[in-house]
C-alpha cells in the first residue's frame, strides 16, 4: 500500500489533482469490482453442492 501513496503524491506534483482524483476513482471502481465478484461468487449454483 504505501507505494500507492506515493504514485498518488507524484501524479500530483505533476499535473495537479485533477489526475489524483482520476487514479482514485479507477481504483475505487476496480476495487468495487473485485469485491462484488468475491461476495457474489459464494452465490453461484453449479449443482456440485448437494
């Protein structure tokens, strides 16, 4: 996680916050992906649990 920190803190000393906020809105999206697909995955019927 800290490396997260500090491609964040680069991103905005280089073009100001407009692509900070970028970053954390595509990683928040990727992030409430990946959740959603872990829970829902425990709610998939294949018919292999009798």
């Amino acid at each position: 996680m800290p490396h997260t920190a500090v491609l964040l803190a680069a991103a905005s000393e280089e073009q100001g916050p407009g692509d900070t906020l970028r970053i954390v809105l595509l990683v928040s999206i990727l992030g409430a992906a990946l959740l959603a697909w872990f829970l829902l995955r425990g709610y998939r019927n294949d018919d292999n649990n009798d």
